[in-house]
C-alpha cells in the first residue's frame, strides 16, 4: 500500500496545502471490542421513521471510482472535529457520522466543503435526504461480507452486521485505506480519544455495503474529446512531445514531426516515450499495445516483442525505455511493472522489490534510474517505492517527499541524471523536490505553473542537470520550468 505518511506542512512553497486526511489518533489502536460495541448504544433510540426502513439506496449517478473515494475521504475528515465526542442521539454516534460523510455525495455529487470545521454546521442537515444510505434494513443481501479488507475500498461503509439495525451490538463506520500496510477506518465511537477519528482498522468489521462500493470501483469515464495524457522530452534539450488521449503527438520546442503511431477516435492512449538517440518511440494505449513511430526523417522503430496485453481492460498506465533502446517497462494500475524488448533485442530483465496494490488502481508513473539498474512507482498518493532491475540492489528510499494521505492527487515523477533526487507533480501543478538515500532534497522550481484548486496537470519532464523542465496540462499546454 502507499508509503506512511508524509504530508505537506503548509502551502507556503506553491504547492497544494495539506488535506487533513489522517486526523490525530490516526495511529492509535481501538480499545477492546466490548468497549467499542458499547459505544454504539447511542443508536439504540433511532430517531429515524420506520416507514422509511430499507426503502432508501444510494443514487447510481455522480461521481465514481477514484474521484469518489477521494470525496468521501475528503468529508469525512472535514467534518470529523464537528462530530466530537461522541454523542448518543442517533445523529452524532457511529451510523450518524457515516451517513453525515456519505448523504450530501449521494444526494448531489458534491463534498459540501461549506460544512467542513471550522464551519458551522447542523449536523441532521443531510440525514433524511432520499438518495442516502439505508437505515433499519437489516438483513440485507445489499451488504456483503468480507474476511480480509485488502478487498475494501477507500470510502466503504462498514457494519458489523449484515445492514444496518438500531441496537448496542452494531457498529458503522468508513474505510480510510492503508498505509504502509496498516488498515484504517474513519468511525465515531467513544475511547480515549471520544468522537470521530481515523483509527487501526477494527476486526469487528465484516460487512460492506455493495451499492457503494460498486461506485467507488467503477471506472471513471472518458471524455469524448482528447485531453492531453503525457510528456516525452526529446534527448538534448526542452524539444518535447505531447501525447492526447486519442493517440494524437504533438511537437514542442523544435522537435521534429511524428510519423506514423496510433490514432483513435477515443480516449484510450496513455503514455509516450522516445529512443535514447531521439529517432523515434512509442505509444502505449490503455490495454497495453505499444505503437511505435518516427520521428522526422527517421523510420519508426521495429516492433516489441514479450509486452503485457490486457485485451478490453484499461489497466496500462506508464511506459519507460532503457537507457540502452533494447526494450523496457510498462506499469499497471495494481504496481506491476512488465518487460517487453524492442526488435531482435533480448527481453530486459523482471524487477524486484517493487510495490502492489492487487484490485486498486493507484499506481501513476513510474521512472528509471539513469543507468537502468532499477527506478521507482510513484502512487496517487504521493507514495515513491524503489525498485531494482534484474540481480542489482534496490535503489535507496525516498527522503523529503511530498505526500497526500487519502488524497489521489500525485501525477508524475522524474529523477535528476545523477540520481540524487528528482521532483513529483501534483495535480495543481506543483512540483516538489525530494532527495534519495542520505542525500538531501534538490531546490524548489523558481518559474513554474500553478492552478489552485484545478486538478490539471498532467506530466513532467526535467533536463538530467535539473536546471530546466516541462509541466504539460490537461489542455495539451506546455509550460517551461526553471530551477
């Protein structure tokens, strides 16, 4: 799972404030079960009318996958400080919180950042809404059972019974993800902390429910226009080009015009690199097809042999060469990384070490070390997991990175030449250094574009010095760093 957590501080560099995502507890384990369950009595009283019981589901529309779970992550902990202590009134209790997280997304496909602390806000305000969860359905074939939350979802609504029942053995919460292996929860309940928290996943938990759930795995969908996807920097300087989701290159900076490649008339590529000499390279489209084209006067490279393909399922996200131009490496949305050569040349070697996270599409680039001895996933929370390549030693972890719990947000990753470090973007454009190993951090862009608030950037290119680099937008727009 994503790295532990480390999160930006400020906002005062340019970049993105902190989203408080991993509120304080965050690390602290549940009391004993007994204690727990105990501390849901306050929804023995209900509040709610029966008539209603069972007869509320969530709304098939609005937002979905990835962007969902940020959302409801995103509520939960803006409204968490308003939900403590814990408080007996079927309101301010375990259910009550759930639903205050979960009814306003439901209903209109919006957080309601207007209700976030410090904010003043009535906390019934979203509870009979008709598009919320369910109360009193109890049993329910609607909830489904589970032994192992690997198969949770960031934003799942958890009961421990099968739906939901006014009682002091019942207990509700919301699945917070994990982090270096540990699972957490956003729930309210009454411990030594007394009120809404993210805490240690409970083992009491054993059902989640599937109407949910089914949206926070969906994918999200297309547009039917082309939305610039990637960045490929020529050898030797600034001259780029720039990739849209219909396959479509684009030169920048004096780089030569593209020959043959792909074309669609969806959005469906996702990546683009270039040879070593700059003669040409290829396009990666969401299956895992690798579409070679030249560049100028240049033929288009031979053919890969030995790439991955996942025939109808849009799972490829990144694609890097070795230094070499004998092949390289396709990254999967779950953490795989996939040898394929190019031509007559000999497969590269598996890796080792790297991350996974099985069912959970998070992982959003991927990089190599100058000398192609290993590299590094980045994941949508910021998280950079080192790798090697063949019998070499995995490369030195990550130190001063930027980091969003919770938050899909990171979009690219690049490396400086002399592997000492390199710089994340996230989505507002920022780019944030970090440094490997015990070497410490390289220096924070001194020109470079920024949207507030607008999740818009798309890619990143630096020169192997640092002294230079690219930001592409979602626009098809490229922007020049300076360093």
């Amino acid at each position: 799972m994503p790295t532990s957590p480390r999160r930006i501080r400020d906002g005062l560099d340019g970049r993105p404030p902190q989203r408080d995502v991993s509120a304080a507890g965050a690390l602290r384990i549940l009391l004993a079960a007994i204690a727990l369950l105990t501390a849901c009595t306050g929804e023995l009283a209900g509040g709610e009318a029966t008539g209603l019981a069972g007869e509320r589901r969530a709304a098939s529309g609005g937002p979905q996958g990835a962007t969902l779970q940020a959302l409801v992550l995103e509520r939960a902990a803006g409204i968490a400080p308003q939900n403590r202590p814990y408080i007996f009134n079927s309101i301010q209790d375990c259910y009550g919180f759930v639903r205050q997280v979960w009814n306003p997304i439901l209903h209109d496909g919006t957080a309601h950042p207007e209700d976030y602390y410090p904010k003043a806000y009535n906390r019934a305000r979203w509870h009979y809404v008709a598009e919320g969860l369910p109360v009193t359905d109890a049993p329910s074939s609607d909830w489904v059972y589970f032994s192992d939350p690997s198969v949770l979802l960031p934003g799942d609504v958890l009961a421990t019974h099968q739906g939901h029942a006014w009682g002091d053995t019942w207990h509700g919460g919301i699945y917070a993800g994990a982090s270096g292996g540990v699972h957490y929860q956003w729930d309210n309940t009454v411990d030594n902390l007394n009120g809404a928290y993210k805490r240690r996943f409970w083992s009491g938990f054993r059902y989640y429910y599937r109407p949910t759930h089914d949206r926070l795995a969906a994918a999200e969908p297309e547009p039917d226009w082309p939305q610039t996807r990637a960045l490929a920097r020529l050898p030797g300087g600034v001259a780029s080009l720039a990739l849209d989701s219909f396959g479509g290159l684009k030169p920048h900076d004096g780089a030569p015009a593209p020959t043959g490649g792909p074309a669609w008339d969806h959005s469906i590529a996702r990546d683009v690199a270039v040879l070593p000499d700059g003669s040409g390279g290829f396009v990666l489209d969401g299956f895992g097809g690798l579409h070679p084209f030249g560049l100028g006067a240049s033929p288009a490279p031979a053919y890969t042999k030995g790439a991955a393909y996942w025939n109808g399922w849009d799972i490829a996200r990144r694609l890097v060469l070795l230094p070499d131009g004998s092949g390289g490496y396709v990254l999967d949305g779950f953490g795989g990384i996939h040898p394929f050569a190019i031509g007559g040349k000999p497969m590269p070697p598996a890796t080792k070490g790297g991350p996974g996270w099985p069912g959970w599409d998070i992982a959003r680039d991927l990089v190599l070390l100058a000398d192609g001895s290993g590299g590094y996933v980045l994941d949508g929370w910021g998280g950079i997991h080192p790798f090697a390549i063949g019998q070499n030693p995995v490369p030195p972890g990550a130190n001063g990175a930027a980091y969003w719990e919770g938050w899909d947000i990171a979009r690219g990753i690049v490396l400086l030449g002399s592997g000492a470090g390199g710089y994340v973007l996230d989505g507002f454009g920022g780019v944030h250094p970090f440094g490997l190993g015990a070497t410490g951090r390289p220096g924070y862009a001194k020109v470079a574009p920024y949207w507030d608030g607008w999740d818009i950037a798309r890619a990143l290119a630096i020169l192997p010095d640092g002294s230079k680099g690219l930001v592409v937008d979602g626009l098809g727009g490229v922007h020049h760093l300076s360093f």
